[in-house]
C-alpha cells in the first residue's frame, strides 16, 4: 500500500495546526450529492485518532 501525502490539518486534542499523512482516506458521497474527502489522522502529541476533511484534489 503506497503512504499518502500529508496535508496541513487542526489537531482538535492540542488545537495546533499539524502537518500530517492519514492513516485512512475514503469518500463520503451522499446519494445524488457531491462526495466530500475524509481523513483518518493520529495525533502526535497524544496518541488519540481524530477525522478531518481533505482537499477535493487529495489523491485516494
């Protein structure tokens, strides 16, 4: 499995802007709606999972 690029997103457990790779990206698309991009990130600082939504041009 290839490691996804990292992005700049807000890690909710410190507040601090992070730059980081997600562990897991997927597609949410609601029916007859456009999908948004969702990360699954670690944070650094304290270990805990949070989600955050990517950039419509990530690569998935």
């Amino acid at each position: 499995m290839a490691k996804l690029p990292a992005v700049k997103v807000k890690d909710p457990s410190t507040g601090k802007e992070v730059e980081l790779a997600p562990v897991k990206a997927w597609k949410l698309s609601p029916k007859g709606r456009k999908g948004v991009k969702i990360g699954l990130f670690k944070s650094p600082e304290t270990g805990k999972y949070f989600r955050a939504k990517l950039p419509d041009d990530y690569p998935i």
